[in-house]
C-alpha cells in the first residue's frame, strides 16, 4: 500500500505533468490488481523491474483486453518512474499485445432499448440512464451536473453546428482531466432532473474520487451495475453503461450528415462528446 501511496503523491505533483485525478485512481486500482496477482508468487510490487514488468504484462494477454493491458502498462510504468526509480522517465515499457479475441459488434444501444432499460431500472437510475443517452455522459458526469452559471464551462473550440437540432437547456459536466464542458438536455428531462434539485450541494463517493453533486440522481459506478443488470433483464444481454454514449454519438452523427459532410459532423459530434478529437469519436461509431 506504500508503494500506491507513493504513486499518488508522485502523480499529483508532477509539476511538467501532473495527473488527472482519475487517471490516478485508474493506476492505483490496475496496481492493485497488480499486487494481488503477483502475491501469490511471493512477490511484491517493490520486487518489479522493468523486465518482470513486462513478463507480467505477457501472463495476461489471454485473459486482459488490449485497453486494459495498456492501462496496466501505463500503471507499472508509472510505479517504475516514479516510485522505484528502475525506469528513467525518457523510457518506456515495452508494449505487450492481448491476445484476447476483440469483441465485435458495436456497443451501442437503439433509442427504444434504452427506453426498456431505464423501465426495467428504478426511477432515479432509469432517469439517469434516460440522461445519459440524451446528453451522451460518462457515468461519473452525471454526478457533476450543473447549472452553467454555477460551473461555468472551459473554453474550447465550438463549431456554430454544436448541439443543432436538439433543443432543450444547458447544463455543464466535469468530464475527463477535469475538463468542464456544456451538455444540452431536453426540456422534458430538464424539468425531471430539476425536480430532483439537491436544497444543499452534497459529496459523493466513486471510486475513490470526490464529487460535488448537486442533483439527486444516480452515477458513477453503482448507476453502471444497475444499467448492466436492467439491460440483462429487458433485453437479454449487455453492451454496458457506456453504451449509452456510444448509442448518443450514432444519431448525432446520422442527424449530423443530413447537413453536414462526414468530417464536419465527426468534429462536431467530438466537441459535444468532450474529447475533441474526431478519431476518437470514430471508436464510437463501429
């Protein structure tokens, strides 16, 4: 546990460039795994070198997918630089490939699966899950939604297509690397999260990282297990709570190319994500 203490204050000073909050809490919890895993060999994290590192990395290919090794990666390599000191900060971890088979299909949900989701949940996380889609949130946003006079956005580039076709009011999120961003909902479920309008802001828990929550809605990860569940019953199977973003980012690009070329609306439907790269945005398209 030292050695992940360590790490996080490593993390957070680094004045050249200092960690996001999640991305810390990203490599404590794949450390974790880390050292559990490797207990059972008699070995501690203190133990690893780079080359171990990497022979660790090639025992899961089978059973981690390649995001997730790579965050495994990027976990130990941060340990090494950081805490140990056995890796200099110009070198990297070799990358290691999974060999698990790549999931196929798309992760995205139809407008009527998500409607059968959210019956099959309770109100609250059916309301939420109902937001998420409309307004494309990770599930640790719906825990920061605000009014934007309350939690002004950052500036970033804005396309003037941003949010065309979809009226509604505006609210801000804190989305990855703290970034705060403007997400549109529609009237309708303005007025239903409104109605659950904290009196007094509260902190919320998730994974370790503290929010302030000004509406009583669900989110973060006890919102992704009830949405898991309630697509397991309505539907049969799962593609996940993030699926919802996924599904948002489908028919704002089809509503998009109506009037837009193809390379214009991946840029607008980028900024409206909150990550501002269209390549990235073409992950969500598959």
């Amino acid at each position: 546990m030292g050695r992940l203490v360590n790490l996080v204050s490593a993390l957070r000073r680094n004045p050249a460039r200092p960690a996001s909050v999640r991305t810390v809490a990203n490599y404590r919890d794949c450390l974790l795994q880390i050292a559990r895993r490797i207990a059972a060999e008699g070995r501690e994290l203190r133990d690893l070198t780079p080359e171990t590192a990497v022979d660790y990395l090639r025992t899961r290919t089978a059973d981690l997918g390649q995001k997730a090794l790579d965050m495994h990666r990027q976990s130990l390599q941060a340990m090494l630089v950081h805490v140990s000191r056995r890796l200099p900060e110009d070198e990297r971890l070799a990358v290691v490939r999974s060999a698990k088979p790549r999931r196929t299909g798309g992760r995205a949900y139809r407008p009527e699966q998500i409607r059968m989701v959210a019956a099959a949940q309770n109100a609250r996380n059916g309301l939420s899950t109902l937001i998420a889609h409309a307004a494309g949130l990770r599930a640790h946003e719906l825990l920061t939604l605000a009014r934007p006079g309350e939690q002004p956005p950052d500036r970033r580039p804005a396309r003037p297509e941003k949010f065309a076709h979809r009226p509604g009011r505006d609210y801000t999120v804190i989305g990855k690397g703290g970034l705060v961003r403007v997400v549109r909902l529609p009237d309708h479920l303005a007025d239903r999260l409104e109605e659950r309008r904290r009196e007094e802001r509260a902190r919320v828990t998730d994974r370790g990282i503290h929010y302030t929550s000004r509406y009583d809605v669900a989110g973060g990860t006890p919102w992704s297990v009830s949405f898991g569940s309630a697509s397991k019953r309505a539907l049969g199977w799962t593609a996940g709570a993030h699926g919802a973003r996924h599904a948002y980012a489908q028919e704002r690009m089809d509503e998009l190319q109506r009037t837009l070329v193809r390379a214009d609306a991946l840029e607008t439907v980028s900024q409206e994500l909150g990550h501002f790269r269209p390549q990235i945005t073409e992950t969500y398209l598959r």
